[in-house]
C-alpha cells in the first residue's frame, strides 16, 4: 500500500523539526520512507528437520545455489562480564558439524577474546538478503584443539597465516609511532621468520572457537512484518534433544 502524499508530507515536516536526527526511516533508495515488503518465502512447522543443524545445512545449501553473497558472513556478538558491555564483528562460519558453528580469529589480544574469557558465550547472526532469511544462534563457547586449528589454518593463504602471526589484533597502532608501517614491519619479521617454511604453524593465541547452540531461531520474512520465526531449544526429552516453537514476529 502506497502511502498517500499529504502524509508522505506532514512526516517529512515531521523529520525535518528535529535536527538531530541524521536518519530517519531510511527505506534505500525509494522515495517512501515504507520498509520493502518480503515476499519470497514462507516458513511451516512440517518444512524443518527435527534437528538446527540439519536445518540450517538445508538453508546455508539453499543460500548457495541461489547465489547469495557469502552466505557464510556471520555477525558475532559477545559480551564482557561483570560489566555486561557488548562488542559486535563480522567474520566467517568455517565449519559446521554436530555440535556447533565454528569461526576462527586471534584469541589472545582482540577484544572477543577478552569477552569469552569473563563470559563464555556467544551469539551468531545470519542475513541472506536474497532470500529474505535470518538464522540467529545462542550457545556457550569453546576452543578448539591446536590439531584442530592447524587442519583450517593450513588452508588459508599464505599471507593470511603470516597476518596471523603478525597481528596483535585490536591493540592500538599509535600514528606517533608509525601507525601501520608498524604493522606492516611486523609483516616483513614473519616473513623471514618463515622464509622457505611451507607449512607454517598455527600460532597458539589463533584458532577455531565452536558456538554450541541451546537456541536456534529461523527466520523468514513475511509481508506487513508478520515473519514466520522459529525457535529451536534443546530438550533433553526429544528423541533428537531439541523442541521446536514458533514465535510471534
């Protein structure tokens, strides 16, 4: 439903008294300040697997084929204790298996390696545009072996281990000191270190984190915000461990 142009105009007179409001309904590139519709899909009871992780192989397989743009980009979410004080980032799902989500990042110096350690939880959050889809995931953290870690580190580029290595990720480069030549001098020291050294060495503070989920939500969108969301929740009674509730949207 288009809205009508007196309203269109008192909401913009609306907007405009409060100058402090750098955005205000933004709707991309649309003239309406109206949110697009999601009409792609639906979502029933019947259509899910009784498992989250069958399910979501299902969706992420789905995402894929249908060329969705890195469906493997997760928002991860963790926070800091006792203060409670969130931190957000995007990195890489690298494995999915039985028991968990797995990303990989450095673990001793960036800022979710300090959550994990006073709190050791974490939420994942994937948005698959195309098809209109969200799947959110809750569940405690652990680390994975350094065997673990070097099988995924062995994979990356060549640059990207020595990155690794290099990296103090998250501590401040000071510009006095020369900001990223800093860095990029650390870059060259690993390069020499390992020079003609093919299989380069997971470093002890890099590796895999495995979310174990106690909740996973999917979520696909519906027209007027009404979205059909369902929540998975371990349930040591199921014959597979979990139970299955939609939510209201």
């Amino acid at each position: 439903m288009r809205i009508s142009p007196v309203r269109f105009l008192k909401l913009t007179r609306m907007a405009a008294n409060s100058s402090s409001k750098l955005i205000f309904a933004p709707a991309g590139e649309k003239s309406s300040p109206q949110a697009d519709q999601y009409t792609k899909g639906t979502l029933e009871r019947h259509q899910l697997s009784p498992s989250p992780f069958t399910q979501f192989h299902t969706w992420f397989t789905h995402a894929q084929q249908s060329h969705v743009h890195q469906p493997e980009t997760v928002c991860l979410s963790t926070a800091h204790l006792p203060s409670g004080s969130v931190s957000s980032r995007f990195v890489y799902l690298k494995e999915l298996d039985p028991t968990g989500f797995v990303v990989y990042s450095n673990w001793g110096t960036s800022r979710k390696a300090e959550d994990v350690r006073s709190n050791p939880r974490a939420s994942l959050a994937f948005w698959w545009h195309e098809l209109e889809r969200q799947v959110r995931v809750e569940g405690t953290v652990v680390r994975l072996s350094n065997e673990e870690s070097q099988a995924y580190f062995a994979l990356r580029a060549r640059g990207s281990r020595v990155g690794a290595w290099a990296s103090e990720q998250s501590k401040v480069l000071p510009e006095e000191n020369g900001g990223r030549e800093v860095l990029e001098n650390r870059v060259r020291d690993v390069e020499r270190r390992f020079e003609g050294v093919e299989d380069i060495p997971v470093p002890e503070f890099w590796g895999g984190l495995r979310v174990v989920p106690d909740m996973v939500e999917f979520w696909q969108g519906r027209e007027s915000r009404l979205h059909d969301r369902f929540k998975y929740v371990r349930d040591g009674g199921d014959e597979y461990g979990w139970q299955i509730e939609r939510l209201s949207p």
